[in-house]
C-alpha cells in the first residue's frame, strides 16, 4: 500500500496512460487566510493508485475554516467536492482506465473496525487518513489541476460518471453524501415537519433531499434570496429569523407541538437556540455545521432531560450512501444544477474562497474549474 504524502515515481508503463506535464497549477495553503496559485510537481503515483484531472471542485466550507482560522498546518492544497478524468494509472489498478470520468472521494472507511461495524465511518482511523492529494500533506488536493488518488480510494471511492452527467454535477456527490448522512442519522420520515436553520448550499440540499423524502419543510434564513430558492424546491414556508418568531410560527403550523426535526447548518449560538425552541418534545436537534473544536454551545438541560429534546451531530459522510447519492444526482431527482451560481478558474481562487466566506444576494455554490 502506498503510503500518503511520500512521492512515488510514475511507474505507469503498460497501462495506456495518456499524456500530462510534470508540473501544474495548484492553489496551495501557506498560513491563516493564505492561499497562493503555485507551479508545483504533478504528484507520482505508485502501485494501485491514479492520477485524476480535476474539472471542477466545489468550494466547502470546512475548508474555508481550515484556510481562514489556521486549524492544519501549512503547506497543503484544499478542496475535496471533486470530479475529473483519470489521466494515468500505477500498476495492480484493476477495473478503471485512462479516460474514464470519475468522482473522487477524498476520505473511505476500513469498513472492518470496531466503529465502522457500528457505522460511525467517520471516526475510523482509516477514513481520518485522507487519501487525495495535489502534494505536501494530503488535504483533498481538488484546488489544482492534478490529484493522485491512493490505492484505497480507487478501491472503494470512486464513481464512474456518465457521459450525460456534468462534472459540476458530479462534484456534489460528496456533499449530497454528508446531507443524507444527517437525514438518517435525524430519522427523518415521511410526513415529519423539518425545520432547516440557514439555507446555504448545504441547508438547501438538505431542504431539497428532505422534500425528496415526503417531510414538510420549514427554512430559516436571513437572507430573502435563498429563502426564494428553498420554496423553489419544495418548502412549506420560508422565514426570517428577526423579522418571523420562527418558534412560533413552527408551532402554529403543528398544532402547538413544534417540529419533529431542526437541522442547525450554520454554527451560531443563536441558531440551536432557535433550533431548540422550535422542536416539539421528544424531537431533535442536528448540529451539522460546528466543524471547530472548542466552539461552545449553550443549551437549556432541562429540555433535553425533562422535554427529552434530543441533541445529535453529523459529519461528513456514510459509504453505504455513496449509490444513492450518485443517483439522486444522474437522474436529476436532485437538480443540484440549481444551485450552482459562480465559477472561477483556479487562477482566481482568491475569489472563490472569499465569495463562498462572505456570500453576496444571489451567491450560492462556488465552483472551481481548474
């Protein structure tokens, strides 16, 4: 097995690689809110592994927090919600070749340990091992123009890509992954009443697959132009925290109760407070956007304890996901098209993280196009 951040020499001869230079593009992490386009070494592959062209790569916001409160230490290439095509292949690679189009995940579970026998795939020591990377320490790699996917990933975590799919489209599988992740792990079913705290790209996938799911519905957002494009895709009703009482107005449209589900996708105090007034007893509370260690949270204990709200967290995604995800996406039921509305090449990927940091009206998914 290769091991991550060691360079492996491009021992490739005999699998039909196509062509591709010795150095690239890649925008590369240097400190706190540091983030320089460089000329650095296309990364060698060894036994088992490929080497991806990225075409497009999404701008999350767990990297923007790494990028912007210093929280891994320099030099690494970010960016993980990627689609490509593969340009090379080591030896060992079995079942993938030189110009298949792919979407390529960044972390993949053992699938054997103690945690991953429970499903808690993300707290398995192999999935916390990143296994993509545009060089220095793996970190994704998707914001330059070539990644070395490892042996273990282009085992299990990578999808092929159908020629009627884009790979804008194909770089959301990742996210709609974690959203589904968050779906289940809340239980929600047909027929519950959801409430959707912030509608960003994030909460609006999770409004749009909740919708898919049969649930009603409720977005929070002070922003009035996404909470348009929440009713755009299904919701029952759309409010401003400030101006609407969002717990009052959740309880008149459940007959007093409150909703049976609030998904938190913005990490502010003021937004699980309104999430915890807003649920109906016995209901829950899902944290989907605290990313930061040391980032408190107040709660009243009494809600959890004698109304028996439930406060659970998700993050990052369920391989057991990965088909449906994919075909969410290559059937359209997801039009995560929709929700795409800027694009930078990786020269202006300055802009790109400052956009998707400090969204103006109207700005919703970010896109790199190396």
């Amino acid at each position: 097995m290769a091991t991550d951040g060691l360079p492996f020499h491009h021992n490739v001869q005999g699998a039909g690689n196509g062509a591709f230079p010795a150095q690239m593009r890649a925008a590369v992490y240097r400190g706190p809110g540091i983030v320089r386009v460089e000329e650095v070494p296309v990364p060698a592959i060894g036994a088992g592994e490929v080497l991806v062209r990225i075409r497009a790569c999404g701008v999350c916001g767990t990297d923007l927090k790494k990028i912007t409160y210093g929280l891994v230490p320099p030099p690494r290439v970010f960016g993980h919600e990627m689609a490509g095509e593969i340009v090379a292949v080591g030896p060992n690679v079995e079942g993938w070749a030189v110009g298949d189009r792919v979407a390529v995940m960044h972390h993949v579970p053992c699938e054997e340990c103690a945690y991953c026998r429970h499903g808690d795939y993300a707290q398995c020591a192999l999935y916390k091992r990143t296994g993509t990377t545009a060089g220095f320490e793996p970190a994704g790699g998707g914001f330059a123009q070539y990644i070395r996917v490892m042996d273990w990933v282009v085992r299990r975590g990578m999808v092929r890509v159908p020629r009627h799919v884009s790979d804008e489209e194909a770089a959301f599988i990742e996210p709609v992954n974690t959203c589904l992740k968050g779906l289940n792990r809340a239980n929600v079913e047909r027929g519950d009443v959801v409430l959707i705290v912030g509608q960003g790209q994030i909460g609006l996938l999770f409004t749009a697959l909740a919708v898919l799911r049969g649930a009603v519905v409720i977005t929070s957002d002070p922003m009035e132009d996404r909470l348009r494009v929440s009713l755009e895709l299904g919701a029952a009703a759309a409010l401003r925290p400030g101006q609407d009482n969002v717990p009052a107005v959740v309880r008149s449209r459940t007959e007093g109760r409150g909703a049976d589900v609030a998904i938190v996708c913005v990490p502010l105090q003021e937004a699980v407070e309104q999430a915890f007034e807003s649920v109906r007893p016995g209901g829950k509370v899902l944290l989907f956007a605290h990313t930061r260690h040391n980032e408190p949270v107040v709660i009243d204990g009494a809600s959890v304890c004698m109304l028996e709200k439930a406060l659970i967290g998700s993050y990052s995604s369920d391989i057991r996901l990965q088909e449906e995800a994919a075909r969410l996406i290559f059937h359209r039921d997801l039009n995560v098209r929709r929700l795409i509305t800027h694009r930078f090449p990786l020269e202006r990927i300055g802009d790109a993280i400052s956009l998707a940091a400090h969204p103006t009206a109207g700005a919703l998914k970010v896109m790199v196009l190396p």
